[in-house]
C-alpha cells in the first residue's frame, strides 16, 4: 500500500490467542544450529506463514524492561523442544534444554506514533547447542512484500522510511541493523549466560496472551515448563519494571533500564576497562560506577565522574546515553537516542544522597 509516496508493508495480524491452560508439545520449531533453515517459512514457526500464526508447542513472552533498538517494537516466543522443560532459578541463570529456541520478532513503526502501521522487518533466532554449551545467533530479513524473512550470512543495514511529524518534510530515514552469526555474541555474551531477556526478573510480570493477562512465571509454572513446581516461591521472586511506569519506584525504574540495556557487558569479567558492575542485583555502593574518575571518556570535565551523586547532567552514564559519536552507550546496532530513559536516569542520578555513600574513586 502507498502512503504519501511511501511504501506500507502488510499490515500486522490480528493478535492471536494462546492457550494457556494446557501444555501443547513444539513439534516445528526444531533447528540444528549447525544448518539453520534458509527462511523463516521453512522454519517452523508458524503454521500458517501468510497470516503468520504462530505454531502449536511455542510460547509467547514478555520482558518488564526491554533492550533499546531505536524504537522497534518486539515480539518474543520460546521454543523448547517437545515438552522438555527449563531449570529454574529465582536469582541465576536459567538452564535451557538442547535444541531451545528463542525467537525476537522485529516491527517498524511506518506512521510514528500509530501501532496500527507497525510491520515485521527482522525475526532474530537464538538456539541453543547443548552439547557445546553454546547460542547460535540468526537473523532473518523480511520481504518488502511481508511474503517471507531470508537468512543472513552477514551483517546488513537497511533504509526505511517512516513518517514522523518531527522529521523536516515529515519523513525520516530509519536505518536499521540485522547483525552477522558472529556479532551476536557481542551483545550475547557467554558471562551473562548469553541469554539476556529470559530470567526471573524480567519475566516476573503480567502478560497479553490474548483471552488472559496474567503473571507469566505463574503461566509457565502451571504449564509445567519448570522441572520443578515454583509456585510456594512466586511470591518472593526479584522482578524488573517498565523503566518509563512513573507508577514505579524511580531507583527500580532505573536499575531495571541499566540491567536491560548495559549489565549484560557492564558485569565483572567481560570489559576490563569499564570495570562496573549495572546488574540489577548490585548494590549501589558495589557497582564501582558511584563518584568514580571514568576510565574513558571524560566529556571534556576536568572533574568527571561516571555517577556524580546527585548530579545526572555530569554523569558520563547519562552523557554516554545522549552521546551520537564513539562515546556512545549502547555502542551497536543503535542510532537514536533513547531520550525518555535518558531522562529517567538523569532524575535517578540527581536524587542519589550524596551523604549516604561511601566515594569509590580509584
């Protein structure tokens, strides 16, 4: 469809309801990370790839705080194969079946600001090797005609373009990352158990599944996706928020953007030279971020610290969020700044008492 000169793809497909009642065996979405499907239509994933419903046995899912990718909207879906089951842990790492696939469907807001002319542009898979111990990144590009996704064998950037009334002329260019096999481990790191979405945290929230919205941990444990029962513990599990619900409390609003979106490499034993430590768990005192001189990066201050208590426009934290050069966080795959969760940090950063914590400067 064209509009105002531009290309519209297909719209999306209305949302599809999941049964969440009774554990269905994922039959279709099984892939051998060593010969990965060469489309998505061979993939698996749905059944019915013109109307894209989604196949039996695969479960749609959620997170509380999501990745910045210059707006995009997602979809996610776990595949485990058969009715194999995750090992639960309220606070590591999940352990995952051989063979599990997630799934990241990417959208594109084509009208800013309209849900309705959202489009599919990317399908990333993540499998999983248990014999290696290893995730297998793929990503998919989409048709222009929304027919099917073809695998990428290297990294790509795409141009779009999208209406948006604070562009000049009211278009913009929106160019957009599919990263390379090996580019995803650099995101996907092997410390952070290169899963980033799935854990306790994040999926301890309510969730759309289309004829219900309920908490997803209870959801997966009725289902018996867990091999064990976890519901004597649902009450008194750690969980993310939405860092832009101004309902929730500021310091777990930011935290929760800092897990999402920078402690999957600001954690120990993956940057040596940015040596703090942004996971949601961690203390604020033990982040080695708080009134400490940077390592790189000073923003030409003669004073600059990476978390200046009480002052967020002095933080190279929040000057790296805002930054469109090297100095910029996160530095792939990214070009728009994240201005509304640069701001949340920035008042985060500004009410931290500078009395009530210990300087960490070295």
């Amino acid at each position: 469809m064209m509009l105002n000169g531009l290309l519209l793809l297909h719209a999306v497909a209305d949302a599809q309801v999941f049964d969440v009642e009774t554990r269905v065996a994922n039959r279709s979405l099984l892939i051998s990370p060593q010969d990965p499907p060469s489309t998505i239509s061979s993939s698996g994933l749905y059944s019915d790839s013109e109307i894209r419903t989604v196949s039996p046995g695969i479960i749609p899912y959620g997170v509380n705080a999501v990745l910045w990718s210059d707006g995009a909207y997602k979809e996610r879906f776990i595949a485990l194969p058969g009715t194999e089951r995750i090992e639960f842990s309220a606070r590591d790492l999940w352990r995952f079946p051989d063979g599990t696939v997630l799934v990241k469907n990417f959208y594109l807001e084509f009208d800013t600001g309209d849900p309705s002319s959202r489009d599919l542009i990317e399908t990333r898979l993540l499998v999983y090797d248990g014999q290696a111990d290893k995730w297998h990144g793929f990503s998919y590009r989409w048709a222009d005609d929304g027919s099917d996704a073809v695998l990428l064998d290297r990294e790509a950037t795409e141009s779009y373009f999208v209406l948006d009334p604070r562009a000049e002329d009211g278009i913009r260019e929106h160019k957009h990352f599919f990263p390379s096999r090996p580019l995803c481990d650099r995101c996907h790191v092997a410390e952070a158990g290169s899963v980033l979405g799935v854990n306790t945290g994040q999926l301890n929230g309510l969730f759309d599944y289309g004829a219900v919205t309920e908490n997803q941990l209870h959801t997966l444990n009725r289902l018996g996706v867990f091999t064990r029962d976890i519901q004597s513990e649902l009450g008194d599990l750690p969980r993310m928020v939405d860092p832009l619900d101004e309902s929730q409390d500021l310091d777990v609003r930011a935290r929760s953007y800092l897990e999402a979106n920078c402690a999957h490499c600001h954690r120990p034993g993956v940057i040596d030279k940015a040596d703090i430590d942004l996971r949601f768990e961690t203390p604020l005192e033990r982040t080695r971020a708080l009134d400490r001189i940077p390592t790189l990066g000073s923003f030409d201050s003669d004073d600059a610290r990476i978390i200046r208590s009480g002052d967020g426009l002095n933080s190279s934290l929040y000057k790296r969020m805002l930054a469109t050069d090297s100095n910029r966080m996160p530095p792939l795959a990214t070009e728009l700044i994240d201005s509304q969760s640069a701001e949340v940090i920035r008042r985060w950063i500004d009410r931290i008492d500078v009395k009530t914590h210990v300087s960490v400067d070295q």
